[in-house]
C-alpha cells in the first residue's frame, strides 16, 4: 500500500510539473490553443488517475488486466510507441522538406550567378 | 565532346582533388557539374575556377541528396545520360568512355573496383557481406555494390530517383534497378584507396544492411 501511495505522490508531482511545462509552452507560443488545451486535459486525466487510481481497476479488470499499475505502464507503452511513430513520421517529414529546400537554393544560386 | 553526357561529381571538403578531377572529366564531356554539398573549404570556388557548374548546398545534406541535386539539374539540363563520380580522386575520369561504351546495351552501368590489397580488411569484410545480402534481397550480383562510379540514362535515373540522403545511396540505387527491372551491367574500374574512408564508417555499413531489408520489405512487388 505505502508503495502505491509513492508513486501516487510521483505521479501527482510528475502531472503538476507537466501541467507547468505545457502552461511555459503555451505562454512562449509555442504550442497553438487547441494544442494547449488538449495536453492540459491529458494531463489533468493522468493528475486524476494518479489520484484515484481504484477508477481504473474496473476497466483494467475488463480487459484482464488485474493490477491498476500494470494497466497503467502497458498505456504508457502504448503511448510512448505512438509518439516515437509520429515523430519519426514527422522527421522524415522535415527532412524532405530540408532537402527540397536546399535543392531550390541551389538551383537559384545557379540562375544568380548566370545573370 | 558528348554533350548529352553530363558528369555529376559530389563534394564536400574536397579543395584537394576537386580542381584535377574537373580538369580531367572536361577531357570527357562538357558539362561537369559539381553539387558543393556545405563544404567548409573552398571546393566551390575551385571548382567554379576549373570552370564546373557549381551547386551550392547551403548545409551538408549526405551524399544521396548531393547526387539527387546534380541529377535532378542535369535532367533539366537535357541531359540523357549521367555519369556520377567521387570527387576524392579515387576514380579515373578517364574510364568515362568505358562506362558510355556499356550504357549502349545497359540502363545502368555500375563500375566494380577492382582490390589491390590497400582496401582495410574491416572495408572488404563489410563490402563482400553487403555484396552477399544484396545478391540474397535483390538479385543482382555486383562484385563492388558501394562504388560510387556508375553511369546511367536519363530514363533510368527516373526510375531509380532515390530517397536516400547518405551513404546509403548506392545501395538504394541497386535495390531500385532490381524492382524497376532495368538491364544493367558491371564494369572493372581501378581505384586508389588513399583517403576513400574518411566518410563512412563501420556504422554506416550497418545502416546500409539495416536499409536494404527495409526496402526489401516495404518495396518489393
């Protein structure tokens, strides 16, 4: 019990400071409103599961998974490999972009030096 | 002087070779063109006194992106056959005419390099085992996969246009022919190891096989 209550108080201190950060982000605009918004509810989400995480239990047991902790790290699996996905999708991205940008720059320079 | 040729030379920080180079494949063709990949040094303006086109890449983007520059120009150019080559030194312009003579009955011709023993063992090792995956993933057997002296036609280079930004290029390239099912054949070229490896390392190596089981799973029909 004490152990759960440990990373219950990691958790609530892990939400609070990415509540913060976001709350940074968004001031330096960095981070659009709706892009703000949505990161403040995911993490309000975790601050309450971190909170009350018996909520969770009934789900959990749903889908045969019986420790609330288990539940929770095989979530933050799932999420993790979701993010690393879309950032290498995104960096892929980018690069493209860099390479065609340098591409044009150089074509340009050609047609400069010409005239 | 064949003025449909054009002779794409990659370079970064190669102030040492790029001016010879230039001058020997001017023997060749008309149109050199040199894609200055963010050197340090001052390879564009030797390469612009040698009286090369000069592309410019305002940041280093890897070799495969260099080669897709000066292609990509030298299509719009007019060009209907390419021939690309390293600007280290390590390859002998004079074999131009060698690789025109094979494109006749090929959409690609690869130069293969010919051993000498000065190659460090880690290189052979690492060049056969591509060899061996490459023959095993593609079905195309080449003595020397990782040469970067090839030549090939205009319609050709469409079909094989890369993504590949690095080092892995060359791979890609075959990985390319063996999907688009060109003709292609193999030339011996001799070579000078002197500074060949300043570029790739070991790592590299492994990318390169890592990328060719990627391509093999996501692009093969």
């Amino acid at each position: 019990m004490a152990l759960i209550q440990g990373i219950q108080i990691i958790g609530i201190l892990f939400a609070l400071f990415m509540i913060y950060y976001t709350f940074i982000n968004f001031k330096r605009k960095q981070l659009k409103k709706s892009e703000s918004a949505l990161w403040f509810v995911m993490w309000f989400i975790f601050l309450l599961v971190a909170i009350f995480p018996t909520y969770l239990k009934k789900l959990a047991e749903t889908l045969s998974v019986y420790r609330t902790m288990d539940f929770l790290t095989i979530l933050g699996f799932f999420f993790i490999i979701l993010l690393t996905f879309h950032n290498y999708v995104q960096v892929k991205k980018n690069g493209r972009k860099l390479e065609e940008i340098v591409r044009k720059i150089a074509f340009r320079s050609i047609k400069k030096n010409k005239k | 002087m064949k003025n449909d040729v054009f002779v794409i030379i990659p370079a970064h920080n190669e102030k040492r070779h790029i001016s010879k180079i230039i001058r020997r494949a001017k023997r060749q063709s008309s149109n050199i063109i040199v894609v200055d990949d963010g050197s340090d040094d001052n390879t564009s303006e030797l390469a612009e006194k040698a009286e090369a086109v000069v592309l410019r890449h305002i940041v280093n983007m890897g070799k495969g992106a260099a080669l897709k520059t000066g292609c990509d120009y030298s299509i719009k150019k007019g060009a209907r056959r390419l021939v690309v080559l390293d600007a280290d030194g390590q390859h002998k312009p004079e074999d131009i005419p060698r690789f025109l003579e094979a494109l006749e009955k090929a959409d690609i011709v690869f130069g293969s390099r010919v051993r000498r023993g000065k190659m460090p063992f880690v290189f052979k090792f690492g060049n056969s085992f591509i060899n061996k995956v490459n023959d095993i993933l593609f079905g195309i057997r080449l003595k020397d996969t990782q040469s970067g002296f090839r030549a090939f036609t205009a319609d050709a280079y469409k079909k094989i246009r890369w993504d590949s930004q690095s080092y892995s290029v060359e791979a890609e390239m075959i990985a390319n022919v063996g999907r688009k099912n060109l003709k292609y054949s193999e030339i011996f070229i001799k070579t000078i190891y002197s500074d060949r490896y300043k570029g790739t390392t070991v790592l590299d190596g492994v990318k390169i096989v890592l990328n060719m089981v990627w391509w093999r799973l996501t692009r093969w029909h």
